[in-house]
C-alpha cells in the first residue's frame, strides 16, 4: 500500500486523496487543491468496469456528463467548468515512454494508453485539472480487484509513478533553460 514514505528516496511528499463520487464535490475540491498547492504532479486513479489492463489516460473532454453522481445531479449544462472552454484538453506526458517502461517488469501487458476516461467523475476530474493545475496531470484507470488485484495494481503504481516525477523533473528542467 501507500504510505508517506512510500517515495521518500524521490524526496517527494505523497499526498493521498480520497474524492468523493460528487460532481460537487468534485468542482469545489480540486480547485482549492490546486490553489492551496504547489503539486510537481498531479495524479488521480479511479476504478474502470470494463478495463482489463492499468489505462493511462492521455485526454479528457469538456462536455457530455450526463451520468448522475452518487446524490443523483449532473454538472450545469453536462460540462466541466465552461461550455465554451476547450472541447477535450491532453496531458503533456509521454504516456507511451511511461507504459513501455513499466511493461518491461511483467510478464504480460499491464499498462496500456487510453484516449477516452469516460464521462463521469474520472474524466471530469481530470479535464479540471488539466486545465486548472500549474503542473503536468494524469488520470490512472486501475480495474476491478477480479480482474487486477490491489497487490498487482499497488505495484504498478509504485514503478509508474517514479517514472512520472522522473519525467516531469526532465521537462521542467527543459523549461528553465
């Protein structure tokens, strides 16, 4: 599991997270993170029904929430933030350099890329950070424990995330110079 320490030798404060399944909720906390912060990263990891690898997820889009949350409501106008805003906004990683180097360590595929987080929380989520968040944001799909257990999806996270703070250091270093 995850823990404080889980990447000290990174010098990097983990700070763990649970959101709430709320459209409200949602758009009320990640901007006062975002705010109250100063993140290197920003990452989310959500549960996806129908995934059947570790997705990275390399875009998100503006419209189309129409699915209820928890307490049954739908965003305003079934959008993130602005109507008028972006249509889909991409994260700036290089998700395939990531995936193929976390590959390396199994056996089978385990991490795969994914252009569509769904239109529900997780791709809400994401697409406010994207647009709101001073720092690079990736949404991690993990699936159901039947088809990932948490170990296997634990351990994934640990050699991925490395990878990103590694990654991220990389490209603010090339944007300083």
């Amino acid at each position: 599991s995850f823990t404080e320490d889980t990447f000290k030798n990174e010098n990097v404060k983990l700070d763990i997270r649970q959101l709430s399944v709320e459209y409200n909720f949602v758009a009320e906390t990640i901007p006062q993170i975002l705010q109250e912060e100063n993140p290197l990263l920003c990452i989310y990891v959500g549960v996806h029904g129908g995934a059947e690898t570790i997705l990275l997820e390399s875009r998100a889009f503006a419209t189309g929430y129409t699915l209820a949350d928890v307490s049954g409501q739908c965003p305003p106008d079934y959008c993130c933030l602005d109507k008028d805003g972006p249509p889909e906004l991409c994260t700036n990683l290089n998700l395939k350099a990531i995936a193929d180097e976390v590959n390396k360590s199994f056996v089978t595929k385990m991490v795969e890329l994914s252009d569509d987080p769904g239109r529900y929380l997780c791709g809400y989520t994401y697409y406010m950070s994207l647009k709101l968040a001073k720092c690079p944001s990736l949404f991690i799909h993990v699936p159901v424990t039947d088809i990932c257990d948490s170990n296997t999806a634990t351990e994934v996270l640990k050699l991925t995330i490395p990878l990103l703070i590694d990654q991220v250091r990389k490209l603010k270093d090339t944007q300083q110079n």
